[in-house]
C-alpha cells in the first residue's frame, strides 16, 4: 500500500480540514459530508486525515435471534 498524503501538507480546503479536525474532537458532531468537484483532493483529505486518529477497538456482534442481540467478548 502507498504511504498517505501527510494531512499538513495539504494546501487550501480550510473548511474542510477544520471540519474533519471538529469532528474528531467532538464525536456528537456526527460526521462531514465532504462533496466537490473530481480532482479536489476528497478522497487524499480523508485518507491522510484517517491514518492521523488512533486505532478503535471494535465489538463483534453475535445475532442468536432475530430481535435480540449479544455482545461476545
């Protein structure tokens, strides 16, 4: 796999990256929509922004029945 853009040196899109660095810090935010036009450098914010957070721990989830689930350890 290649080494990601490194998220500083990503020049202009200001509200972009605040909006990402926002939402980082304050999950309740919900997310960002991050839409443009081709060639803007989307998906290369994302990704150089992605390797920047710490890993999270994940839960699997085992569905038994239909209308009741249960964590697995």
């Amino acid at each position: 796999m290649n080494t990601p853009f490194p998220f500083s040196a990503i020049v202009g899109q200001d509200n972009m990256k605040l909006a990402l660095v926002l939402t980082a810090i304050d999950p309740k935010i919900g997310g960002v929509l991050v839409f443009g036009d081709r060639g803007t450098g989307k998906s290369t914010a994302i990704r150089a922004f992605a390797d920047l957070l710490p890993p999270i721990k994940l839960s699997l989830i085992h569905i038994s029945e239909p209308t009741r689930l249960r964590r697995i350890s």
